[in-house]
C-alpha cells in the first residue's frame, strides 16, 4: 500500500510540474489572423468579359474568350525567414463563378508578411492521390485521367485567325513535361495580421499574359494545346507573370 501512495505522488509531482510548464508559456490569445484574397481576371487593362468581348494578342489576333480556369494552390506568406503555408491550400478559379474569385485564409499568426507564394497548378502529390473532393473533384471538368492528371489552367475562344477554336489545356506534372508553376508577390506595403480584421489583397490575373513574353503565340498555327509536352510548358511560361498586386485594403 505504502508502494501504491509513493507511485502515486510521484506522478503527480511530475504531472503537476509538466502542467505548470505548459502554463508558463500559453498561447497568446489573439495569436491569429485572417486573410482574404480576391482576383480580378483581367485582359490587358480590360476587366475580362466572357462571350462577347474581343481583345487582341500581342501577335495581332483578335480573340473572344469562352473560358477562363486555372488552379490557386499552395499558397504561403512570407516575412524575413519564416513563412506560413495554409493546410489544404487548393483553390480553382473559374470566370464563370464569381463566388470562386474570393476566399478567406484563416488561422494566419499575427504579424506583419511581406509577401505571397503560391502555385498554378496542382502539385504532383495531389494529382496521383486518387479521387478527390472540392476543387479538386474530377467533376470539375479539369481532369484527363489518371495519367495526365488535372488540367492545371485552361482557356477556350474563338479568333479569325485560328482555323480552328481555342483549346489550351494546359496539363502535365511530371519532372520532363511539368507545367507547375511558383509565383512570389512582394506586397507593396507589407500586411499586418491581427485578430478582428481581415485584409482584403486583391489580385489580377491577365489572360493576354498566355500569348506573349517569353513566346509571342500565333494561334493561326498553335489554336490547339490538350497534350503534356513543349507546347504546354512553353504556354505554363508565358502565363507564369499573369498575375499581379491592384491593391491592398
């Protein structure tokens, strides 16, 4: 019996110490933040009209767009060395869907950020981990198969150049056709995060990027792209500088 109380005490001295260390550095009320990012599709200085707009390329095509897509995945915020990676960061942008051009990022720590990463396209991981929900739902219309994987980023129109209509679906993943792409934003003036605001970041997304710079695309002679393949990671390139910061309130 004597054994049994000695056995006892002693743990709980030793809980009681652990307790008391946890307490000594509790976490800051307050301690997190949110984000909300919001894109606006644009065409060069034009905000982006579906169906009835025409818009000119650098080469000189005339083009009307019938679809815009693309994934907004992985998405970090960066001060000095540290950065923050939002969990299940997968996010499809569709022009047709204005509830899908916003979100908010929760549970940010506090704290002043200076810029934004992230990826078009969805990463390797999530494009072999079988069926999947949200976003990333087949049903989506922005996935070949098991072996292409998704559609990173789309875009469908018609121009008089084209002999054809416009298909750009632009897939690929592996290491030798990757089309996965990482974006970093430095914010004009950096954010603050704190508890009871929101920021609201407010990005562009130009599809007239997709047709110049490094490679000015004639669609006379390319107005189909639904392969992995050089044609793909050369448009994955041109679109790489679509986006950029309007402005932060």
């Amino acid at each position: 019996m004597k054994k049994l109380l000695a056995f006892l005490l002693i743990v709980s001295v030793c809980f009681g110490a652990c307790r008391k260390k946890e307490d000594e550095n509790p976490a800051p009320l307050g301690a997190y933040g949110k984000l909300k990012i919001s894109i606006q599709n644009m065409a060069g200085t034009e905000k982006l009209k579906l169906d009835s707009a025409w818009y000119k390329t650098e080469h000189g095509d005339s083009l009307k767009a019938w679809e815009f897509k693309y994934y907004f995945t992985n998405i970090e915020l960066l001060k000095d060395s540290t950065e923050f990676r939002e969990k299940e960061s997968y996010y499809l942008v569709n022009e047709r869907q204005d509830a899908s051009k916003s979100w908010i990022i929760d549970s940010i720590p506090t704290g002043t950020y200076t810029k934004i990463r992230f990826l078009i396209g969805v990463d390797e991981a999530r494009n072999t981990s079988g069926a999947q929900t949200g976003a990333l739902d087949p049903g989506n219309g922005m996935f070949w198969d098991w072996n292409s994987g998704y559609i990173m980023a789309m875009f469908e129109g018609i121009s008089p150049s084209a002999p054809s209509p416009i298909s750009y679906h632009i897939t690929g993943f592996s290491d030798l056709n990757s089309v996965l792409r990482t974006v970093t934003l430095t914010f004009p003036t950096p954010i603050t995060i704190k508890a009871g605001s929101t920021p609201n970041l407010h990005l562009k997304a130009d599809l007239l990027e997709w047709f110049k710079t490094p490679y000015t695309i004639d669609v006379a002679t390319l107005p189909v792209i639904t392969t992995a393949g050089a044609s793909a990671m050369r448009m994955a390139n041109n679109y790489a500088d679509m986006f950029s910061i309007d402005r932060i309130d």
